[in-house]
C-alpha cells in the first residue's frame, strides 16, 4: 500500500517556524561562543552588551520619540529588534522552544506568513504597552512578548474550535492563565520584573490579530457588520 507523505508519525516543521528558531539561536550561539573567547577576539566579551545597548526596546526612548515627535529608523526597529537579544543562553532556549511549539501550530492553521505577522505585531503590541502603562528605565529584551503573541493565537484557535462544538469557551485561556500563575508565584518567591505586563500586552495582540488573519476571518467580520 501507497504511504500519505503528509500522514507521517511527524508533521513536518514549517520552514519560517524552522528559520525564526535559527535565527533566534544563531544570535544566542554568537554571543556565547564570544564571550568564551572562542569566536571575535577580545572585544566579542561585550558584544550582548553592545546589542543590548543598540537593540532593546527603551521605555524612555520612546518617551523621548513621543515629546519630541521625531521618530529614527534606528529606534523604531527597537520594537522588533529586542525580541532576538536575549539574557543569557538558556532565555533564548527557552524563547526558541516556544517558537517551535507553538509557532507550529499557528502556522498550520493560520499559515506561515500569518503566523510570521503574529510573532512580530505582538512584540510591537508588547513593547508599546510596556511603554504606555510603565516608567521603567530597565529596557526590554527577549522574545517572550512574541511568544506569548503566538500563545494568543493559539488560545484563539481554541477559543474557536470549542464554541463550534458548544463547549465552555472559556477553557482555551487555561494555558495563559497558568503561566501568569506560575509567573506569580515566581514573583512572590524570587522577586518579579515588569516584563509581565509586556508578555500579556503580546498575548492580546496576538489573539487580536488573529481574528483578522485566521482562514476566514475576514469574511466572518464583513458578515457581522453587514447583520448589525
């Protein structure tokens, strides 16, 4: 009998899931093989520190865009840009794991190219609210805002398949829910930083935007305003 090339016992990954995740790690891999000497000379020790200082997302660079109403390339890349720099090498692990899991699912359902557009107008949506709601001089740096702009989408598709069978909609936002709980509890023991507020701002753009890019969505949000 003739093998379904697409019914594998693994789905293959999407190529842009598959790019993002090299590019997230390759950045990491650079900074670690540097700052052990291995790779740049003795000046690659700070290059983390020189992309922190060029890349991050600042709170109070923005205030200074938004008073003075000029607005650098340099700095609005910030918005983006911050998502690929990352603390340490475990950060980014962790950020490339997520991007994996669940970029791998959004895309399947929404498509590479939606999935892709989730990643990045969520760490934009994360940072601006970063920005608007706090006056903290720390700046941003990692893909969690990103990440947790997938995790919106997938809660969306949740959201979606258990109202098409008439179950409690409100279970798809148990995943988030959980890790606002376990970054509670870390908080409390551990001490917690503001990037919170960032990581939800981005999990509210992502399942946002989603109900614009998912299959469909735009003929479901033309139906709605044409019966009201």
């Amino acid at each position: 009998m003739e093998q379904d090339p697409h019914n594998g016992a693994v789905n293959p990954l999407p190529p842009v899931v598959a790019a993002l995740f090299l590019v997230i790690m390759g950045i990491e891999v650079t900074f670690f093989l540097g700052a052990r000497g291995i790779i740049g000379g003795p000046a690659a020790v700070g290059w983390r520190l020189s992309a922190i200082q060029t890349y991050a997302f600042s709170g109070e660079i923005f205030d200074w865009m938004w008073r003075n109403g000029t607005w650098p390339i340099a700095h609005l890349l910030r918005f983006v840009s911050y998502s690929f720099v990352h603390t340490s090498f475990t950060h980014a692990l962790f950020v490339g794991v997520f991007v994996l899991a669940m970029g791998k699912m959004v895309a399947e359902v929404f498509g590479s190219l939606a999935m892709l557009a989730i990643f990045l107008v969520s760490a934009i949506g994360g940072a601006l609210i970063y920005a608007l709601l706090l006056n903290d001089p720390m700046p941003l740096i990692g893909g969690f805002p990103a990440v947790y702009g997938l995790i919106g989408a997938f809660t969306y598709i949740l959201w979606r398949r258990l109202g098409a069978v008439g179950a409690n909609q409100t279970r798809a936002f148990s995943l988030i829910a959980m890790l606002m709980g376990i970054q509670l509890v870390f908080g409390l023991i551990f001490g917690g930083s503001p990037d919170w507020v960032a990581e939800l701002g981005g999990f509210a753009t992502g399942f946002t935007l989603s109900i614009f890019v998912s299959p469909g969505g735009w003929a479901r949000i033309r139906g709605r305003i044409r019966h009201d």
